[in-house]
C-alpha cells in the first residue's frame, strides 16, 4: 500500500453526510458497513435500496415519488428510474428564496455582480413568462450562446421550469461550430451575448450571432443581453431583442411544470472532432439525482460551502457546478482567462470570495506550478476545504505540487466522467485517505468495473473503464436517433448489457482509479498497450517542458510512438534535452514507452473545453481530414503537423 498524501481525522469523517448516510444504512437495514470500500459495495448491491436514499438526502422537490424505483433492472440501456415520479428540476434548485447570495460573478475585467437566491428567483419568473410568450412548452429547445454568467444560469432554470430543453455553448465557438450543434436541435429560443474578453481582448459577437439567426429557421426569438457593451446593439440579428425589453417586467410568481422523472433537461454535445457532434440528451431526474449523491456525498457540500469551478458553458462541468444550488450553496462564476489580468488572478478571487470548494481543471494546475505560483503563501485560504480536477489525469507532480504550495490540508479529488453521463465514474470520498496519482474512488450506486479485450474484470491491470449495472444519470438517448442505434453503438457495442465508458483505467491496490487516456487514443507499439497518460505524465516532469501531445504513427507495419512537445519561450529542443526526455520517460516506465521521435511544435490543438485533441494529430499525421475543426479553440495549430520532414523517416 503507498503512503497516503492526506488522511481525514475521524472527527471530519464522523462530522461528513457520507457518514451519517453510513450510520442511517446499518441502522435501517441491518448492516455493519465499516468504511467506503463497504458503502461503495452496498449501494451497487442494492440500487433500488441505495437511490431512494439519495432522493431523501436532497429532499427532492416533487408531486409525486411513486412506489417503483427502476423498470426493467437488467436492461442496459432500457432500464427506467423511478416511472411514476413528477418533479421540476428548477424547483428543485430554486428551493430557496432568501438574501443569501446565490450567484457571485467574476471575470477577468475584474467586475464583480452577486445575485440572492430571492433576486435569482425573481430573475427566473420573469424569463420564464417571457419564453411562455414566446411560445416555449415542454419539450422545446431553448438555446444559449453565452458566457459563464447569470444570464446562461437564469435561462437554464426559466427554460426547465417550463419542461423545455437547455443547451448552451460559449462564444468562443465559431458559425459552424454552433450551427453543427444548434442546427440538428432547432431550438425555439436563443439566448446570445454581445460579446466576451479573452486574455484582454474584446471580442464582439453580434455579427455570429445574426448569421445564427438567419441559419436556424426554427427560432422565434433572439434575445440579447449586454456582456461586453453596456447597451447591445441588436442590428442585423433577425428576431431579436434586447435582454431588458424581453423579460417580463410584471412577473412575480414562478410556475414549475410537473414532469416525468425521464423529461429531458439537457442536451449536451460531444467535442465532434470526428464527426458531427453526438446530441446527448440527459433527463431531468436522472442529472438532479445524480448531482446530488456528488455534491452532497462526495464533496459534502452544503449550504454554507461557496463553490466555485473554472468551466465555460460548453463543457459539462457548467451543468455540474449549477446543481450546488440544490444543496443551497453560494456558486462563483468566473468567465475569461484563468491567468487575466495576471497569473494569480483565481486564487486571488477564491480568497476574496472565501472559497471552501475550488474545482479547475488538471492543465491548470500544471500550469500553475509551471509559473512558480505558490497560492497558498501568497493568499489567504483558509476557507479552502477541497480542490477538484478534471479534464484529463492530474499528473503525479501535481498532487504534491497542491499539498505543497497550496494548502496541506484539504481534500484533493481527481475526478472523471463526461459529457455522456453529465457527472462522474470516479471522484473524491472525504472519508478516504488522498494517494498520489490516484482517483479516489468510484463513484456509490455506480457498478464501474475494468475489463480486459474479453469482458473480465481485471485487478491491477490496464483495461476498459466499464459501468455494469444501470445508474440515473445514462442518456435517455441521442438526439435524431429514433431506434437508439447510434446510442448502443457508442457505449454498448463493445461488451453488449455493459457501458463502455471509452477510457483506459486501472484500479489500484488501494481501491482507487487510474486513469491513462482515452482508449481510442493508446498506443500500440510492438502490440503492448500503452495509455498517453502515463507519457506524459514523466514528460512534464522535465524542466522546461510546458506540454506535450503523443501519437502511435503506423510505421513499417508496426506502430511507432511520437512524442511532440512545447518548450519555455527561448528554449530550442537540442539532443541533451530529447536525450533527458528519453531517459526520465525510460526509468519511470518502460522502454516500449520511449518515443521513437520526439518533435518541438510551437503550439498544441485542444478543443474549446481545453482537452488535448489527440485523434486529430493523428489523422493530419497520416494525411486523414479532420473534420469539425470549429470544435477546436486553436484549428491553426494543425498546420504545425503537416508533412513533417522527421516523420519521413
């Protein structure tokens, strides 16, 4: 067993809702569940047992439970949670309506707006009569091209109030992006900024926006609401009108429709970097559960607790972040540059704001201790209570990097899900030790498994991350795919009754989850399976090494592995440093992982989420197209990868 980095006190472990969840299942039924390992155990053994108790912990909002908890229990997909219920997922995060802050907004101008759950309540009516005038039902599609700001967050809660369908996208996306997304779900509604700063550039979005308008015959409103500008100019947008005029002044009181468990809520879209965009459609039920059992479980969030999470509104981590309103927590929104206006500028924030919950990306704490930021001795943290990470694997050097210069005292939870499942597999347990490298936990009443190539489930090996048993937060499907066959196809296809989840993990001695890549991105050099996590997590060990991208090229009827990286301004990649990166690479792994050739580039292509774009290296390395570059933040660093004279060789 390693050495834990952080280890609860049996104080903190007793004072969890986890705990008290514990305490409350061996009283009720009957057991002697001694730690998270036997928790974890029992809440997949007894699903039907286990949800019904998360429903009781978030005090769920509804006309009506039901007495069933899930139809056809062994059907994957097929299964269905709690067919009798009636609830409105707004309701449920509109619950209170006091002067507590709801919503404190940041952003990199450094203007600061706070909104009361009692105004972000009010804020809601008001939308929501208005998109009922509109015409908006439930099942509608209502549509954000939108910064991480309150408007995004009240059209979210006015449309579910209605039973009508979110999705939202940030406005960093180009035309096609959103039209590749907006396009195939013909929303009834758009909701659009004027603009947005980048890194200190103002960028004007109302030119988009009316090409959008002229694109999406299906809309029958445009409403504009001021970001950049204090008072948008709506010209050359069809069907538009300013945020101000739309809302309905005289609104006061808040009707929330009653609907099925399985109503649709979200629609959230795939990076679509291989092909157009999968529409995922989520139901409102299922992500409300489910975000409880993380929230208030596995953060043990509650209503004192100010969370904040570094995410835009393209990227599921938004949806996330808004359900801590079901726990009554103070939510920050932060929308720019993490490092505008200068490096230190979100740790200065979660001191300002007194933040206890700090989630951000794994990227962006590497980058923090690439420029030497060390927040904890240059800021007051004392709130601070736990970091979250995703996005890719925290690298090793980042978990002591956080127990060193950012607070020796606090949870640090790697987490991993998706876009697919609008929550987690695997994320952090406060009444578990924290081990270096490693996921904590997988996630209660999830069946997560790794299976090697023929379904079995393996211990301390490398294989397929599986979930085995049905859980709320599944799909209820893809949008225009009537007989479900894209949606079997993309999770079922490889172990049929089985989610395959499409990530190369590895469960650990101690319980916990490694994640090394996505299992469409391994290499396999010699026919040995290798994940690019575990490249790159000895690259960026390397002085001077910024970030680096692996690829298996096909190479004299094998696979060879390249690596490319991105150096510190000024440095060039000389034989003494390639020969450094072999070497630290060579003796924390194996030979068969030192790349055949590594490669300087200048920049490195990620998507709009700021997920490394793998695949599509790999293609322009191989002369593939590569489709649905508007899904990436920088399409032009591909171009650095073309016909590359040292991989002629």
């Amino acid at each position: 067993m390693s050495t834990p980095l952080w280890q609860p006190s049996r104080a903190a472990i007793e004072a969890t809702q986890m705990h008290a969840l514990m305490q409350r299942i061996n009283h009720e039924h009957d057991q002697a569940l001694a730690d998270y390992a036997d928790l974890h155990a029992w809440s997949v053994d007894h699903i039907e047992a286990f949800w019904p108790m998360v429903w009781e912990l978030g005090e769920v909002i509804a006309e009506t439970r039901g007495d069933t908890v899930l139809s056809r229990p062994d059907a994957m997909p097929g299964a269905r949670w709690f067919p009798e219920a009636r609830l409105n997922f707004a309701e449920n995060l509109l619950r209170r309506r006091d002067d507590k802050p709801a919503l404190i907004m940041r952003d990199e101008r450094e203007r600061r707006r706070e909104l009361s759950y009692a105004e972000l309540h009010e804020q809601v009516a008001r939308l929501a009569h208005a998109l009922r005038g509109s015409g908006v039902t439930p099942g509608d599609r209502v549509a954000g091209f939108v910064p991480n700001s309150e408007h995004a967050i009240i059209g979210m809660l006015a449309a579910a109030s209605l039973g009508a369908v979110w999705s939202s996208c940030s406005p960093d996306f180009g035309f096609n992006g959103v039209l590749d997304r907006f396009g195939q779900i013909q929303p009834k509604v758009l909701i659009a900024t004027d603009g947005y700063t980048w890194n200190g550039k103002r960028i004007d979005t109302r030119e988009r926006v009316g090409e959008i308008s002229r694109a999406i015959d299906s809309l029958n409103q445009v409403v504009v609401f001021p970001f950049l500008n204090d008072t948008p100019d709506t010209r050359g947008i069809d069907k538009a009108v300013t945020w101000a005029d739309y809302l309905d002044n005289d609104a006061r009181r808040l009707e929330f429709e009653a609907l099925p468990f399985d109503h649709p809520l979200y629609i959230l879209f795939s990076s679509g970097t291989t092909g157009a965009p999968k529409c995922i459609v989520h139901s409102a039920g299922g992500t409300l559960l489910q975000h409880i059992k993380e929230h208030r479980l596995h953060t043990d969030l509650a209503s004192d607790d100010v969370l904040f999470y570094y995410t835009t509104c393209g990227w599921m981590m938004w949806n996330w972040l808004v359900s801590g309103l079901a726990c009554e927590a103070t939510l920050v929104l932060y929308d720019g540059s993490p490092f505008a206006p200068d490096s230190r500028s979100l740790w200065r924030m979660a001191a300002e704001e007194r933040v206890s919950v700090f989630g951000t990306s794994a990227k962006y704490i590497a980058t923090c201790e690439k420029h030497d930021l060390v927040p904890g001795r240059e800021h007051d943290l004392g709130a601070l209570r736990a970091i979250l990470s995703t996005g890719s694997a925290l690298a090793h050097e980042s978990f002591d990097y956080v127990y060193r210069d950012i607070k020796d005292d606090l949870l640090l939870a790697s987490i991993s899900g998706g876009t697919d499942i609008v929550s987690c597999f695997a994320l952090g347990c406060p009444i578990r030790p924290v081990y270096r490298g490693q996921l904590q936990c997988r996630g209660l009443g999830m069946a997560v498994d790794v299976f090697d190539d023929d379904g079995r489930p393996v211990r301390g090996e490398k294989g397929e991350l599986v979930c085995t048993r049905p859980f709320p937060s599944m799909p209820i499907g893809f949008w225009n795919d009537p007989d479900g066959k894209r949606y079997h196809d993309a999770y079922f296809a490889t172990f049929p009754g089985i989610w395959a989840h499409g990530d190369y993990a590895e469960i650990t001695p101690e319980d916990g989850l490694i994640i090394h890549g996505r299992s469409d991105a391994v290499l396999n050099p010699g026919g040995v399976r290798i994940g690019t996590a575990e490249i790159y997590r000895q690259v960026e060990k390397v002085d001077g090494v910024l970030e680096s991208l692996c690829i298996g090229q096909e190479w004299q009827d094998d696979i060879r592995v390249v690596l490319f990286v991105r150096l510190r301004e000024g440095l060039t990649l000389d034989d003494a440093l390639r020969e450094t990166i072999k070497r630290t690479i060579r003796a924390n792994t194996t030979p068969r992982h030192v790349p055949a050739r590594i490669i300087q580039v200048s920049d490195i292509p990620r998507t709009l989420s700021g997920k490394i774009v793998e695949l599509a290296v790999r293609n322009v390395v191989h002369g593939r197209p590569v489709k649905n570059q508007d899904a990436l933040a920088n399409p032009e660093a591909l171009e650095l990868y073309e016909n590359l004279p040292e991989l002629q060789h």
